[in-house]
C-alpha cells in the first residue's frame, strides 16, 4: 500500500510537473528557423556571401596569424569572442545529430540548407584547424583578454593567441569530440556532396586515432580553457563518443567493437557499479548520449538499462530518487544554464523513446521532452519566451557583446537597450523557483551559447516532424541602422569677431561596428554682415588648437546667399571606433573669425547655420553635418536659396566719347532684379584703344572706337556700349577709393577722389567717440595718420578703428616681474616696470597694454610706458585663457640705463614682426639719414651688419632664418635705437 501511494504521489507530481505542457501550442517550425539563424551570428571570420545578419560583418581575420596558420571562421562560443573549439565541436555533433535522425523536420520547414550551411561553415574551421594529423588547434582567443572588453566582434583590438593540442601536450576530449563532429557532419553531405563527405570523414579518422594513440586531458594542455571549459569528466567518453559516431559514418563494425569495448570505462556513480544517471549531457559529458546511441543500435539490455535509468531520473524518478522541478515544472540540474540540461536531456528522451522496453516508458520521455520544450518557448509561471526574438516576452537584453551594439566597452551601456535582436537564441534560464529578470550583466541566468542551441535545434526538428508548423516567409526582417554617428558640440568660446567651437565626432556603428578611414566635418558660417563691412572670404582666419585635423579656410556653399564652411578633417592617425568611451568619439576645437580690430557689427554669429541651437553645454547638434568616407553619414547642411536665372543684361550709358587718358565709368544692369548670380565680365572690342576693367571702368588710351561688352556668368547674355576717343589729350586720371572698419571716417586733402596722376593726397583718419585710429591697410600699409600717398594708380585704402574697451588704468594693478605668465578665468591689472621682449595671449576676451589692444595676438612691438611702466588689463573667460610677457628685469634696468646715458633714443621698426625679409626704419630724429643696422640672435652672434638709410626700405639677408633677433640701430657716434625683431 506504501508502494502504491508513492507511485500515485509520483504521477501527480509528474503531472503538476507538465501542467503548463498543454496550455498552448506553438510554431516549432517558426523557433528552427529563429534557432538556425542564431548559428549565423556566431560567425567568426569571412562571411558567406549569403549573409543575413544585417548587423554582422567580416571580423577576426588574423587569427592563426600569430603561429603562422589560417585559423579564421567558427563559431564565437557565446556572448564573448573566444573560439573554444571543445564546446564548439559538442555543439557541432549535436546540430547534425538532429540533422541525422529528424531529417524530415528540417526538410519539411526549408531549413536543412541553413542546417548544412552552419555545419559546413564550422566544420571547414576544424579543417583549418587539423594542422598535422597529430596536431588539432582547440582554441583562439584568451579567455581573460577577450572577455575584459564589451564591444562587438568586427572591430576587437585585442589580440588573438592560437592554443594547440599535439603528440606532447595532448587532448584525447577534444580530438575525440572534433571528430565526432566531422563524422557526423560528413553523413550530413553524404548525398549531396559525397567529396565533401569524404574529406571530413578523412580527417574525423585521423583525429580519432590522435585521440586514442595520445592520451591525455585538452584542458591540461590548453590551461587557458581551464578556467571556462575543463574536462572535468576526463577522456573515456569523448572515445567512446567518438567510435560510435564513426561507427554511424562508415559502417565499420570496429568502430563499434572500439566504442563498446571502452565503455567499461564510462564513470560511475560513487561507491557504485551503476553508471552515472544523475547529470545530463552537455559539452563536457557524453555518456548519456552514449548510453542512448549504443541502446538504439545495439538494442542490448546494459545500453538499454542505462539510459533507461537516467531519463527515469529525469522523469518520475529512479529509486525514490528523481531531479529537482521547479513549481513551474522545469526539470532543474544546475543554476547556470538550467535551460540547456532539461531541453539536452529532453533531445535523448525523444531521440530514444521509441526504443524504450514499454510503450509507457516512451510516453513519458516523449511527454517529458515536449513538457521541457513548450516550457522555454513559453509555457511557465511567467508566461514568457525564453528563446530571443520568438512568442511571447522574450529576453531582449541577453548576455552578448555584438547583440548589444555597446560603443562604451560597458556591458550596462550606454546603450541601455540591445540594439539588435538576437533571433533564435535560448538564454540559460530561470532560477530554480521560476524567478527569471532579464538582465544582460546576469551571464548565468541570461548568457547564450553555442551548445544551448544545439540539441535544442535538433529537437524543435522533431516536433515539427510530429505537430508541423510554418517558417515564417519575410524572414529575417532587415534591421534599420539608427544613431550609427553623431556630432556633439559646444561653445567653446565666442567674441565681438569669433566663434570657437568644441566639436565632438562620435562613431556608435553597429551595422556592423566598423572602423572608417576618414571622418570630416563641416562647419557653416553667414558671412552676410562681414561682407556688408567689407569684408570677403578671404578676410577669415580658421584656425585649430589640435594637430590631430587638418581644415580648409572658407569654402563656397551658396555663395549668392554668402554661406561658407570650413571642411575640417581627422588625420587618418585618428582611429574614431565604438571601442570605449574614449575611442568612439574625439574632439577638435575650431576656431573662424574676422581681423581682431574687426567692427562687432561684422560678426553676428546669429544667422550662423552651425551656431543655432549652440551653447556653453556639450549636446548633440545636427547643423554639423558629419561625412565618413566622403559620405555624408549625420546632419543637416543648409538648405541652397531658390536658384533665378538672369533672362539679360543691358549697359548704361549706351555710348560715350572720351579724351585720351580719360575714364568712364559703365554699369551694367542684369535681369531680373531677383537673379541669384548678377555677376558679369567685361571686354573690349579694341584694347589698344580703351580698355575695361573687371568692375566696368573704361580707359582711353589712342584715338579711335571701341565696343565695350558686357557678358552674364549666368546665361551668356551680353550688351554693349561704344566708347569713341578723341585725339584730345589730358593728364591721367586716378581714382582713389576709401573704406573703414570699426566707426570712424576718412577724409582726403585734396578732396574730390580722382586725381590727375603725379597728385600728392593726404589722408586723415578720425575715429568716432569710443574708436582708436590702429593702421591703414589696403594700397597703404602703415600706421601713420595723417599718412600722404603719391597717385600715380587706381588706390583703395581701409582705415582701422579699434573700439577703446578700457584704457587699462586699474586702480591697483599688482605689481610683476619678468618673465611672467597669467593662466586662468577672470579680470585682472598688472603694472611691469621691466622691458618686455615680447607679449602672447590666446583665448582672451581682452588684454589691453597702456590702453592698447593687443587681445590674442603675439607682439614685440610695445606701446610708450606710462609713467615709466606698462600696465596690463587682462580679461579672461576660461581656465584656458592665457597671457605671457618675457624679458628680463636686470636687463631691462641695463637698458633703460643706457638709454639714459646715450639720450632718448626714439624709433621703430616696421612691419614687426617681418614676413617679406624686409623692413622701414623709422626714426623720430630726421636729421639722422645713414644708420649702421646691426642684427644679432638670441645667442649674442652677429648675423648680419651693414649700413641703411632712415625712413627706407631695409633688405634682410634670406639666409637668416625665422625667429627672434635683436636690433641695433646706430648713426656715427651713438646708438639712435634698440629693439627686438621677429622674423616669420
């Protein structure tokens, strides 16, 4: 009666244990299909040009180069990159094994030819791999390297060590189990590609006698798999394995003779001649599976027994003795992985159930494994999937690197969320109270590999056989690439003439991680109020303070609209990957601006295409637009205007008579009002006897008539007017033209603007209230004011005001020696006494010296001392603004001594610093006329000594290189003046 009720207490466990089994049905054909497609993305190595995986590419490609071998392809074992060939060739045997005897599931659901495309793809590895026929590789990749990095396969930087069993450091398991796998696989092909066949069975041969004829643990040789794969079942049955599946290949009763013979020595249970029935099959373990092969082609009682015994344990029990089951009604062997052991199991229960010595018995195993089954597809407590991408709630952030798409070598991201969907893969599963979170740092729980598909596959391929199902026909849906690259930026600093910005180039690529080989970006500018102050292109500076790009100055992009860019480029010394927080992303700080003494008015960085939406705080910008390998990858650029074409052109006035040397002054007129390109050219039928300049000015020259024409750049229209000269002839006429920049005016003595040639005008520059007068520029390059020029030429003159910010008189500057240097954010006032050899500043909103502006700029040349000093007026907005002033205060103490002694001496030197190799001596004494110009380095040698005249034009010997240089400049009997001299 005890008997009786323990039976019946067992069957209701049994059945509470399968309660979920029946609660719905599922698409298995739809699951083989998802399953076949995980081994795809696995790959390692060249990909087929069949690939399907959207998010996979070409990756390790050198393996095996370190020991001289092609080592590429396989499988990665799980959610890392390492190739460990042991589980690799379980995995491998176990696929075929289902390809074997549940053919017809493969069949009927279109996926056997992804079947044989994953075993060829993996068995050509292990013939890469069978170096020598006593010479296996078993592994590439370091366990502790690969698995300290979280990114994705196509672009790991590590390296790749080959590990390899031979004759001295042998491996029987895994030479053994390598060739079990290629024996299986080689009955896959036997049909259709018997040579195929042939050579893997070939070396499944020579491999299995490696195996037996050398005898030792792989582990022991390979110690770096010791730590993720031992052998802790030892050697006897991976032998064992190995024969029958050999045995199954040719049909060579010696293999069986050989498989029965060694499994005497499969373990047993402890103190026991029973053999083991409690654990289950797996990549280390084999003798269940063993144990199941033997029974079903030997049909003999102690096979039978065996397995009988262990599915019993898996089952309703063995002895009183029966697995753990969750309340759920999963059968649970162990916390890591739990999903793999039931559903292994459950591939042996189907595999052998119609095999079993009573139809009962089959039942129960059949029943088992279709419970095991619908259990991870769905039928649990949680009601969820645990198969990514299949049924209900499935595992979305499983435990794998190239699945995640992570750039920030951080498991837990950024990116939170797994970007791709890794379709077909079983995670390890539930705890042992059902309790599952889907969490991608749980490797135990929610790890995928290799070996957890394997039987799995070959056991959805039974039930499709028994219940159908249908593969789903749009499969796999092409995934879309989203925030693959991204700019961020920022202001990096912004003035009355400037806009600096810190831009930050970001590679995120994870379809597939790839590593470019040119990243450029385009920062684009409205230089409208700069050419309405009188400015053009060519007036801006771009600059860097990185070495690692280099960039273009301003480029048109719609010129008619006055929009520019700079192109700036990321030397190819740059590597920008998804590798980690640093190497996915790098900055370059750019910097465009206007002259310094540029009116505020011509900078408005408002209408600036790459400013909006630009501030002090680093974030994602879209108005810089990103091209990766010339290809425009991220951004917007600006929209082109509305393109209206000129319909024609007319010219005023029509005609026109002139005596020699006389001007005429022709404009034409383009139509329509509104066309985008007014630009015209201009000629002249007769240029021996008037001439046309590009801005339509006529000169005649000779006697005679001349058809001046003037043509559209866009559309060709021309029109024309015709210039008779008479033989009258008057002095030549010059125009001279004047602009400024700041707020000030211009006035010219005489006045008028054309003069005859051979006039002296004297030009006066006045600036507005708050302005200083700094330089003239144009057709006069001096400082002077009044400045006088001789017409003999059309001349254009721009005079230069500078807005007087502060005069630089602090109410207690601190007083400093020389050499020094500010670094810093802040408004400060120093007063130096010494002299001052020459000044820098960069990233500076104002740096003033006697009330002389000399913000971001490097001088030599210093303005008079004011009470015998110079006081400083430092205002610096970032911890990176920065002011120097070198010399020596003994120096300077000697120097203002011999001045004393020798009388004021008073002049310059201009241009200062030089760039043509030439310079002016200005002396304030004009009754100094010859001077002796002595030039010496920073050394104390004399490079250079000859005699000049004041006030001329002074050439310097162009063998004398770029640098700083003293001057001395003497009359016969005293030194007139003394200063430093920079030479570009």
């Amino acid at each position: 009666m005890k008997t009786k009720c323990s039976i019946l207490a067992t069957a209701i466990l049994l059945m509470v244990s399968l309660k979920f089994t029946h609660a719905q049905t599922f698409n298995y054909a739809e699951a083989l299909q998802k399953s076949m497609f995980f081994y795809e993305c696995q790959r390692s190595g060249q990909l087929p040009s069949d690939n399907r995986v959207t998010w996979r590419a070409n990756s390790a490609l050198n393996d095996g180069s370190d020991v001289g071998k092609n080592l590429t392809g396989g499988w990665y074992d799980a959610g890392d990159h390492v190739k460990f060939n042991f589980p690799m060739a379980f995995s491998a045997t176990m696929l075929a094994w289902g390809g074997i005897d549940f053919a017809a599931g493969y069949n009927t659901s279109g996926q056997m030819k992804y079947l044989k495309s994953n075993l060829r793809f993996v068995n050509d590895y292990f013939i890469r791999c069978h170096t020598a026929p006593n010479e296996l590789y078993g592994q590439v990749g370091n366990g502790g390297t690969d698995h300290a990095w979280w990114g994705s396969a196509e672009v790991m930087a590590m390296s790749r060590p080959a590990y390899k069993i031979d004759q001295t450091h042998p491996g029987s398991d895994l030479a053994a189990e390598t060739a079990a796998a290629m024996a299986a696989a080689s009955m896959v092909f036997k049909t259709d590609d018997p040579t195929y066949s042939a050579t893997l069975l070939t070396h499944a041969i020579q491999l299995y006698n490696f195996a037996d004829n050398y005898r030792g643990k792989y582990s022991s040789s390979i110690t770096d798999a010791a730590g993720y794969y031992q052998s802790f079942s030892g050697y006897n049955d991976e032998l064992v394995w190995g024969a029958i599946w050999l045995y199954r290949a040719t049909g060579d009763a010696a293999w069986l003779t050989k498989a029965e013979s060694y499994y005497a020595n499969l373990s047993s249970e402890p103190q026991s001649t029973i053999k083991s029935y409690k654990w289950g099959i797996a990549w280390d373990d084999k003798s269940f599976g063993c144990y199941a092969l033997l029974a079903k082609l030997t049909g003999k009682s102690q096979y039978k027994e065996d397995i009988e015994r262990h599915l019993d344990y898996w089952t309703d029990g063995y002895n009183g003795q029966r697995i753990t089951y969750t309340p759920g009604g999963l059968a649970f062997l162990d916390v890591w992985g739990a999903l793999r052991y039931a559903v292994n199991t459950s591939f042996l229960a189907a595999y052998y159930k119609d095999a079993a010595t009573t139809t009962a018995k089959g039942t129960k195993y059949y029943n088992f494994a279709k419970a095991q089954m619908n259990y991870a597809l769905g039928s649990n407590p949680n009601n969820r999937s645990y198969v990514c991408g299949f049924g209900n709630n499935p595992p979305v952030n499983p435990h794998h690197r190239t699945a995640h798409g992570c750039w920030t070598n951080n498991q837990n991201g950024p990116p939170a969320v797994t970007r791709h969907i890794l379709y077909g893969a079983l995670v390890g599963g539930p705890g042992n109270n059902d309790a599952y979170t889907d969490d991608r740092s749980n490797y135990v729980n929610n790890e995928v590999a290799c070996d957890y598909n394997a039987a799995f596959s070959g056991l959805l391929s039974k039930f499709v056989e028994d219940y159908g199902g249908t593969p789903l026909a749009n499969f796999p849906v092409a995934e879309t690439p989203t925030g693959e690259y991204l700019i961020e930026a920022k202001l990096n600093g912004s003035g009355s003439t400037y806009t600096e910005w810190s831009v930050w180039v970001n590679n995120h690529t994870a379809w597939p991680a790839r590593v470019a080989s040119k990243h450029t970006f385009r920062l684009f500018i409205d230089i409208s109020e700069g050419v309405t102050a009188g400015y053009t292109p060519a007036s801006y500076v771009v600059s860097s303070n990185n070495a690692d790009v280099t960039f273009t100055q301003l480029q048109p992009w719609d010129s008619a609209r006055r929009i520019y860019y700079t192109e700036v480029t990321f030397n190819s010394s740059i590597k920008i990957w998804p590798g980690g927080q640093g190497e996915s992303r790098k900055e370059s700080q750019i910097r465009i601006r206007l002259p310094y003494e540029a009116n505020a008015s011509a900078w408005n960085p408002a209408n600036d295409w790459s400013s909006q939406g630009v501030d002090g705080t680093l974030k994602e910008v879209s108005n810089i637009p990103l091209y990766v390998d010339n290809t425009l990858v991220y951004g917007n650029t600006p929209t082109p205007g509305v393109v209206v074409p000129a319909t024609g052109v007319s010219v005023s006035p029509a005609t026109g008579s002139l005596n020699i040397n006389n001007t005429l002054q022709l404009a034409a007129t383009v139509a329509p009002a509104n066309a985008t390109n007014k630009s015209v050219s201009w000629s002249s039928s007769a240029p021996a006897i008037a001439t046309v300049s590009s801005t339509g000015l006529v000169t005649a020259l000779a006697q005679g008539t001349a058809v001046i024409t003037a043509t559209t750049a866009d559309g060709g229209f021309t029109a024309s007017s015709n210039i008779t000269v008479t033989n009258v002839v008057v002095p030549k006429q010059y125009t001279v033209t004047t602009a400024v920049t700041g707020s000030g005016s211009v006035t010219l003595n005489p006045a008028g603007g054309i003069y005859a040639e051979g006039t002296q005008v004297t030009m006066t520059a006045t600036p507005s209230g708050g302005y200083k007068f700094s330089n003239w520029s144009g057709a006069v390059s001096d400082t002077i004011n009044p400045a006088t020029i001789m017409v003999n030429a059309n001349k254009s003159v721009t005079a230069n005001f500078t807005q007087v910010i502060n005069q630089g008189n602090c109410d207690n500057p601190s007083p400093v020696t020389l050499p020094f240097q500010k670094e810093g954010a802040g408004e400060y006032c120093f007063v130096i006494s010494g002299n001052i050899s020459f000044i820098n500043s960069w990233n500076l909103s104002l740096l003033e010296i006697n009330g002389v502006n000399y913000t971001n700029t490097w001088s030599n040349s210093m303005p008079a001392r004011v009470n015998g000093n110079y006081y400083v007026h430092y205002v610096g907005q970032y911890g990176w603004s920065h002011f120097e002033a070198n010399g020596t205060e003994s120096g300077a103490r000697r120097a203002l001594t011999n001045n004393t002694a020798e009388g004021k001496l008073s002049g310059s030197i201009y241009p200062n610093p030089v760039t043509q190799h030439s310079f002016t001596i200005r002396l304030s004494n004009t009754a100094v006329t010859d001077v002796i110009v002595t030039i010496t380095d920073m050394s104390g040698k004399v490079v250079m000594r000859k005699g000049a005249k004041a006030n001329q034009l002074f050439t310097i010997d162009s063998s004398i290189p770029a640098g700083i240089y003293h001057v001395d400049v003497s009359s016969k009997n005293k030194k007139v003046m003394s200063t430093k001299l920079m030479i570009q």
